[in-house]
C-alpha cells in the first residue's frame, strides 16, 4: 500500500510539474522558433511581405 501511494504521490506532482513547463518554458520556445522561421523566409524571399497603414508588417496573399 505505502509503495501505491508513494507512487501515486509521485505522478500527481510530475504531472503538474510537466504542465508548468509545457505552459510556461515549451510555449516560449515555440514562439521563438516561429518567429524565427517566419523572419528567415521572409529574408529569403519564400514569403512576401508589406507594410500596412500601422507600419506593421503583414503577409501577403499568394498571387497579389
């Protein structure tokens, strides 16, 4: 019984510790890597780009 617990025990907080990272570190990266990814096609010239009435950089539909 002690050894179900202790396991169950050790579940629930890496379970809850995975989530943290998942929520927390893993999504930065994520969107880190994106907006990498996205900047070098655009330096590349894979995809095109303007800017907008706010000066923001938009993507531009294949074909316009």
């Amino acid at each position: 019984m002690n050894t179900e617990l202790w396991l169950l025990a050790t579940a629930v907080i890496f379970t809850y510790v995975g989530k943290w990272m998942q929520s927390n570190v893993v999504r930065q990266d994520i969107n880190k890597l994106i907006e990498a990814t996205i900047d070098r096609l655009i330096e590349d010239g894979y995809v095109k780009t303007r800017l907008d009435e706010n000066g923001e950089v938009e993507l531009v539909k294949h074909g316009e």
